[in-house]
C-alpha cells in the first residue's frame, strides 16, 4: 500500500508540474493570456497540496479553495498557514476566470506573474515537508 501512495503522491506532483511549466511557457508569449497563466498557477499549488494531503492520508473535498486545502494541512504542518501567507490570491484563479462573466477581467502580466511565484513558493514548502520521503 505504502508504494501506491507514493506514486499517487508522485502522479500528483508530476501533473502540478505540468501546469506551473505551462504557466511559465506561456508566459514568454509576447501578448500572454495572464488569465490562462493564473488558472495553471493556481492548478499547480491545488495539486501539489493534495499531493501533500495524500501523503499524510488526510482525507479532502473536491474543492479549488486552496486555503481549505491548506487548514487541512495544519495537522501536519502547524507553520504551513504562515509559509502559505497569501495563497488566497490564487483561489480566484481556479474558477473564475475559466469562464466569460460578470467578474471575468483582463488580469495585468504583473499579477500572472506573481501567481506564478506563489505556486512556486507552495511547490518549494511541500517538497520541503516530504524531503526524503518521495
């Protein structure tokens, strides 16, 4: 059992990574779609913390809130909130702007950007945590 989780846990890192190297190719386009950038940036911290969740065996919701993702973490992590600080901006990312409503708006390079370094940043804090261990 113990080596099917991990290569769950691996499967789930492997398709985060996936979308932070589409977010950071799309980037170098010379007209980006940010909103495009910001929803894989979003894709990668959700999968590299429910990859994280199933290493521990924490039960999860089919949820994109990347802070309830991150509350369930808590239990092994009672620091990752404060390492995480500011993950909430990508929560938006993972639906809204998937689809052309009210709340849809031309997101500046500045704040892709910026998503892609928190999807960074949640990627470095879980690989650090499992260190060893995958």
């Amino acid at each position: 059992m113990k080596g099917d989780k991990i290569g769950v846990v691996r499967a789930w890192f492997k398709k985060a990574e996936n979308d932070l190297i589409t977010a950071e190719h799309t980037m170098k386009l010379k007209h980006p779609p940010c909103d495009t950038v910001c929803f894989h940036a979003q894709q990668c911290a959700e999968k590299y913390l429910k990859g994280f969740l199933t290493f521990h065996e924490i039960d999860f919701p089919k949820t994109h809130s990347l802070e309830d993702l991150v509350s369930l973490c808590r239990d092994k992590s009672s620091s990752i909130e404060s390492e995480l600080e500011g993950i909430e901006t990508l929560s938006s990312y993972g639906v809204e702007v998937r689809y052309p409503d009210e709340i849809y708006y031309d997101i500046p390079k500045e704040d892709a950007l910026e998503a892609i370094d928190i999807a960074k940043r949640v990627k470095a804090v879980i690989l650090k945590y499992l260190e060893g261990k995958i």
